[in-house]
C-alpha cells in the first residue's frame, strides 16, 4: 500500500468519525437536490484573502476549506453542504489531480470572520 493510499484510509476513517458516513452533500444549484458524495475527504476551514470583484486591489476576507472527491465532476459556483452544519460553501475552484478533483468551497457568511465569538460568546458553549 503507497502513502496516498494509506492517507486516503485514515482520512476516511475520520471523516466518517467526525462526519458520519453520509456527511457531504452537493447540488448544482439552489434549485437543485442534495446528492451524497459518498467518497469525500474534507479537509478543515481557513481564512483567506481573494479579491472581490474584478478589481484586484479590493480584498476580502473569506473562510474556505478542500474537498477532495474521486469519480464525479462537480462545477464550479455549485454548493457543497458537510454533515448537517447549516453552512453551505460554494465550490470557486476546481483541480484535478488524476482522478480526484480538489475543490476549493467558500462560505457566503462570513460573519465569524468579523466577530469571532459569533458562534460561542465568551467561549460558551
């Protein structure tokens, strides 16, 4: 067994852990169903900087994270949704890397960027 193949084994025994064995969903638009992706590796949230817009010197920030899916095609400004999070990230990158594609997914709320005790004041619970 190579690397890869070990990484990818303990990476989906966490995610299921952690998420479930149904925990990412996708659809390619509002209008559309969620569809389980059944083979996912989600990797955690980050903050960065990206451009708004079509000027390059107007930065923002925003909370992304990967996915990495094997043997589907998913397009760029569909919706990623993981385990049941109310947080719905849209897909603004996509790389293949052989047969898996790494999507780049974006949260449209970005509230806790601003306010970081948004979801836990004082760090309550």
């Amino acid at each position: 067994m190579g690397y890869h193949q070990a990484n990818a084994t303990a990476a989906a025994v966490n995610h299921a852990i952690w998420f479930g064995s149904n925990g990412v969903r996708w659809r390619a638009n509002a209008n559309c169903s969620w569809e389980e992706i059944p083979s996912a590796v989600v990797h955690g949230e980050f903050v960065r900087w990206v451009t708004k817009g079509t000027n390059p010197q107007t930065k923002v920030k925003a909370i992304q994270r990967t996915v990495f899916v094997t043997g589907l095609t998913v397009s760029i400004n569909s919706q990623i949704q993981i385990a049941n999070c109310q947080h719905t990230y849209t897909v603004v990158e996509s790389n293949q890397h052989g047969d898996r594609f790494g999507l780049t997914c974006q949260r449209a709320d970005t509230a806790e960027i601003t306010r970081p005790n948004y979801r836990h004041p004082m760090g309550g619970q």
